[in-house]
C-alpha cells in the first residue's frame, strides 16, 4: 500500500470497541464516531498521509502532506499540538516504546524524535530506509525498510 492510498483512507474514532462492520447512518458517522478526518474536527490543510495512537490512548498523531504533524485529543478530536514548521512530506509515524513519537520524512535518511509534549526535536536517527520504521517491543532495536528490495 504505498503512502497516496493511505491518505485517501477514511480515520474515525471510535468511543466504544471497534466492531467488524460498523452501521453507517445516511449522511452520518458511524454508531460511536466522535469525528472523522477530513471534516470540522481532525482537519489537515493536506491529505493526511499516516496514524499512530499515543502508547497512554489519550491521543494520536497524524501526518500529512503538508509536512506538519498534528497531535489530537480521542476524546474529543479538538487539536491539542502542531509541528511549528512544515518539511518534507511526512509517511509514517509511531512511538517508541518510551512514549517518544518518532516522524520519518520523505527525502530524508533520518528518522527525526519529537518530543510527544512538545513536538520539538529530540533527536535524529540515521536510517537506510525511507518508507517504513518500527521499534522492537524494548525500544533498542529499529526495522526499517525503504521497498528498493535491496
């Protein structure tokens, strides 16, 4: 699935236990929804490009072609935090097992750590792989691939 597919990909929260198929009412959110990307709420000026909830799940981060990354209350889908300067197109995000939100760039060969409280940059890792990232459950080892099949 490359990154232009996932950004077309609907994201809506849900205050109960995600269900194998939701009810859709006519022209409403799902039964639970509190908001859904793309509208009032959880709004990018760009497509949003990736998703990765907070390890305590009081809130989730998204990522988006506008370069920003965005932090999001789940109870409510009101913005809680915003990167102060856009860079390149951002194509994953996750945290590390730490609770550090860590945001890979398009462009770059570095995967940069915020700080979740802040976003400010934490620290740099150099990575060979651009497309995508994971840490080990014990945060000390990261997997990275970039799809050149090399």
């Amino acid at each position: 699935m490359t990154v232009r597919h996932c950004a077309a990909v609907a994201v809506a929260l849900f205050a109960a236990p995600l269900r194998a198929e939701p009810p859709r009412p006519p022209g409403g959110l799902p039964d639970g929804a509190v908001a859904r990307l793309g509208q009032t709420r959880l709004r990018h000026a760009e497509q949003p490009t990736c998703v990765a909830f907070a390890p305590d799940g009081r809130t989730f981060v998204t990522g988006a072609e506008d370069g920003l990354v965005r932090v999001w209350a789940v109870a409510d889908g009101t913005l809680v935090r915003a990167t102060a300067r856009p860079r390149a197109l951002v194509q994953s995000v996750c945290f590390t097992p730490g609770g550090k939100l860590a945001v890979h760039h398009a462009g770059e060969s570095v995967l940069r750590v915020l700080d979740p409280d802040t976003l400010g940059e934490a620290d740099t890792i150099p990575v060979a792989g651009r497309l995508a990232f994971r840490f080990s459950a014990d945060g000390r080892l990261l997997a990275a691939a970039d799809g050149a099949g090399d």
